[in-house]
C-alpha cells in the first residue's frame, strides 16, 4: 500500500529530480531562444529565413518540453521503484518490532546485501535473540524458584498440619528437619539476593590492593571445621607474595563458594586441594578436589541458575544451585575466566585465571 515511509520517499525523490528536469528544461529553452535572438540580430539575411527559423526555435522548444515531461513521468516511476525497495525492509523491522513489543520474540527479519540496512537487521534479530534467551531464561528461573521453595514450604505446612492435629509429636528431631528446611530457604532467598545484586547495572566492585594469599588462607579456615567433621583432606600450595587489586570480599565469597562444594560432593577419606601460581601478568587460583566428578556433557550447565546434576533434583547434596553462577559473574567482574575440568568418577577441578591488569581496572 502507497502511505507512510513509501510515500514519503517517492515524493522525495519526485520532487528532488523533477526540480532538476525542470531547471535543466527552462535553461535549455532560455538557451535557445537567447541565440536565436542573438542570430536575429547579427545576420542581415534573416528576414529571408525567418520562417524558417521561427519553425526551429518552436520545434526545439517544444524537444525539450516533451522531453522534460517524459523525464518527469520516467522519474516518478523509477522513484516509486526505488523508494518502495528501500522502505520495505524498514517497514519490515518496523513490523517485527511491534511483533517483539507484543511477545513474539521468535520473529527474523530476512537480510540481504552488505549494507548498512542489512546490518541493522542482523543487529535486530540479535537483539531478538538475546530477548528470546533471556525469556527463556526468566520462566526457567521462575519455575525454577517456584519448585525450590515449594519442596521446603510443602514440608514445613506438613509438619505443621501434623503437629496440629497431634499426628506428630514435636520431638527435637522433627523440629530439628523443619529448621534445616527453613535454612534452605534462607539460604535460597540470600542467593537470588546476591545474584540480583550482582546483574544489577549499579554492582560495582570495591576493589583494594590485597594479598590473594592471605585471603585464600582465612577462606579456608572458615571452612576448615566441616572438612575435618567429614573427614575430608583440606591441602593448599600457594604461591607467596601474590598481590592483585581485587574485591576481598567478593574473592572470599568465590572461595568459599567453591571449597563448599567440592566438600559437598567429595566422600568422606577425600581430599581438596587449593593452589595458586602465576605466569607471567597472569595469576591462576586451583580447587581440585576428588569428589564423584562430573560428566563431559554438563560441564557447561553447571554455571547455569538452579542447575543440578541429578536429574531428580534430589537435596541429599543441599544448595540453591545459584552458587557457582554467582561465582562465575564475580570472577567476570574482575575480569577473569572461570572453567571446570572433570568426568565422572575423577574428581572436578575448577580454575579461575586473573589478569593483573584487568583486575586492577
């Protein structure tokens, strides 16, 4: 349909190149007329060829007004063409936008060329993408959350309804249960916190000239009671004298994150082993520890929110299942990398590599 973009354009382009007919025309017709004024007057035999030249002049003037109509016409067909090429793929992103606003966040926008409007469809089928993930994303973690909250809410209402009804009696070990379950969900409601925190465009670091050593050491001895009450090895090798510009408070937050795991999931007679070393303006911290391991295929999951290696979502291991992607985003804060290697069976190290110069940024 002729409105909007399209039209405008096509008179745009009518009423630009139809002045220039026009203007072109009118000095051409001047032109013409000027000289044959001008031959009038300079040759004396004019008179006997005055017909003749008047028929000329009237013959040229009207080529050129011909001419110039035929152009105009020709202009107004070719910008009709070129303005409807031109506006049909914004028309098209125009309409796909809308068709995002209202929640079709699968819609494409098909791109040729390598122009600038090309780009501008790719970039919108990125944003496209990016808005589709991230919905993805926020009903997976709102199902998520719902089923993380409803296991610990259905047991304590449970409890509750039997102690009411006098079913249970409320002995020490049946309060002791309904209290482990209200600490998973404290537990669970200062993870979302944190990780709020953190993806929150005002989180910032507050970073200090510190020693990576000294803060792995104190990490370590705050954990250092549930590794002997499980009989588990804790061992370090660090490095001495590594000063980086870090978030003390945030790196310690990743170690423990992290010395907590690997305790949850490495059996009793185990071993966890904490090191560091550096190479060059890189600086690499190592908690490997000989737990249960875990399976090529979800290595990459595991940094996801809520995600859980058993698929059953059994809570014999505990935790939110936000912790490591809570540490993943402090590590990128500071403008490290964090990776896993491991397989089932073998024990999961985790390393995390520092860049003098970014975390000092």
């Amino acid at each position: 349909m002729f409105k909007g973009l399209h039209a405008k354009l096509t008179l745009i382009f009518i009423f630009a190149a139809s002045s220039i007919v026009l203007i072109a025309g009118l000095i051409i017709m001047f032109e013409v007329h000027y000289h044959i004024t001008m031959f009038q007057r300079d040759v004396p035999e004019f008179q006997s060829i005055q017909p003749l030249t008047h028929h000329f002049e009237k013959a040229l003037l009207s080529s050129v007004l011909w001419t110039s109509i035929g152009a105009i016409i020709l202009v107004c067909m070719i910008s009709y063409v070129v303005a409807k090429n031109l506006s049909r793929p914004l028309v098209e992103m125009r309409e796909a936008a809308e068709k995002m606003a209202k929640g079709k966040l699968e819609v494409r926008i098909e791109t040729l060329g390598n122009d600038e409007l090309n780009d501008l469809g790719n970039s919108l089928n990125l944003l496209a993408s990016k808005l589709q993930l991230q919905e993805t994303s926020r009903k997976n973690m709102t199902s998520d959350i719902a089923h993380e909250l409803r296991t610990p809410l259905a047991t304590i209402k449970s409890h509750l309804e039997a102690f009411e009804d006098g079913v249970f009696l409320p002995t020490s070990d049946r309060i002791h249960s309904l209290k482990e379950e209200i600490e998973r969900l404290i537990s669970l409601v200062q993870d979302l916190e944190h990780l709020t925190a953190m993806e929150a465009p005002e989180f910032s670091l507050n970073k200090k000239e510190a020693n990576l050593n000294t803060i792995i050491t104190k990490s370590m001895d705050a954990v250092a009671g549930a590794f002997v009450q499980k009989n588990v090895t804790l061992h370090s090798e660090l490095q001495c004298n590594i000063e980086l510009s870090i978030d003390s408070k945030r790196i310690a937050q990743v170690l423990i994150n992290l010395l907590s795991n690997a305790l949850t999931y490495t059996p009793a007679g185990g071993k966890v082993n904490i090191s560091t070393k550096t190479d060059n303006d890189s600086i690499f911290l190592s908690v490997k520890d000989t737990g249960i391991g875990i399976p090529k295929e979800e290595i990459e999951q595991v940094f996801e929110r809520f995600y859980r290696g058993e698929k059953s979502r059994s809570r014999e291991h505990g935790g939110s299942g936000i912790g490591l992607t809570i540490v993943k985003r402090i590590v990128q804060a500071h403008g490290g990398e964090i990776w896993i290697n491991s397989e089932s069976g073998t024990g999961t190290e985790v390393k995390i590599k520092f860049n003098r110069e970014k975390a000092g940024i």
